[in-house]
C-alpha cells in the first residue's frame, strides 16, 4: 500500500522479506516432515517411515541441486522466467 507521498514504506518490506519470510518458511521446513510421518503406524510401519524419510529428503536436495544450477543459467537470459520455474513448480 503506498504511502500518501506515492512511496511505499521499505523499511516494513525489508522487515518483511528479511526476518518474516525465512522464519516462515523455517516454520513450515520444520513440521512438514513430521506431519508427513505421522500418517503411518509408528510400530507397524516402521519400514514405510524410513523409506518416506529417505524419499523426502532426496526430493529436496535433488531440487535443490537442481535449482542451484537451472535458475541462475535462465536467469542470466530471462529473469523472469527464472523467478516464474520456482512459482510453477511449488504449485504443482
């Protein structure tokens, strides 16, 4: 929202994107594997447990991986298609 002056207030975006965002995203980090977890048996399903674990955390890095090298290749030539890939990915 702009200010009466035209401007928008950055202090309150700086805020925003450099504290409110990665305490967010570490919130969720954190509790989206648990959540996960919980839907087997913790005796019954052990094995399943382990094999959700292992597939969770491969996914990351392999898109991590992944993104470290595809996003800054396609932004070098299109930046907006490079901010657009994350977008359209998590939204999958």
């Amino acid at each position: 929202i702009p200010q009466e002056d035209g401007n928008y207030p950055t202090a309150a975006l700086l805020i925003a994107i450099l504290c409110l965002w990665p305490m967010g995203t570490g919130m969720v980090k954190s509790v989206v594997n648990v959540f996960g977890a919980k839907q087997f048996h913790p005796i019954v399903q052990s094995a399943c447990i382990e094999s959700y674990y292992v597939n969770f955390y491969m996914c990351i890095n392999i898109g991590a991986l992944l993104g470290g090298i595809l996003i800054p290749i396609v932004a070098q030539f299109q930046i907006t298609v490079a901010y657009s890939i994350p977008v359209f990915v998590l939204s999958v």
